[in-house]
C-alpha cells in the first residue's frame, strides 16, 4: 500500500510534535534517533516545497 503523500500543513505539525516531545522530554532515548531522522526528512520535504512554491510564483510573476 502507497504512502499518502503528507501536505507542507501536516509536515510543520509533526515537526512541531516532535520539537514539543523533546522539549519536554519526552522522548526516550531508544526513539531519539529515530525522531531526529523523521524531522530531517520533513523539514528537507518542506523546503523542497517552498523552493518549488518560490519558483512557479517567480515564473507567474515575470
């Protein structure tokens, strides 16, 4: 079964679940590399979707 696709909304809210775990410590530190890893992703997915954003509002705008 395909994953479905997460919108940049849903990936800044799980970052920011996972920025509120650490913050309060909730983690342990068997899930710590794990999460790491999952905010990387999200947050490399985000910017991947704002430079994709950025260029197509700069392509409309010339």
């Amino acid at each position: 079964m395909a994953k479905k696709s997460m919108n940049y909304t849903e990936a800044i809210a799980e970052i920011e679940k996972i920025l509120a775990r650490l913050r309060n410590e909730e983690m342990d530190v068997d899930s710590l590399a794990a999460e790491v890893k999952r905010a990387t992703e999200l947050i490399a997915s985000c910017r991947e979707r704002l430079h994709k954003a950025e260029t197509e509002v700069a392509k409309i705008l010339e």
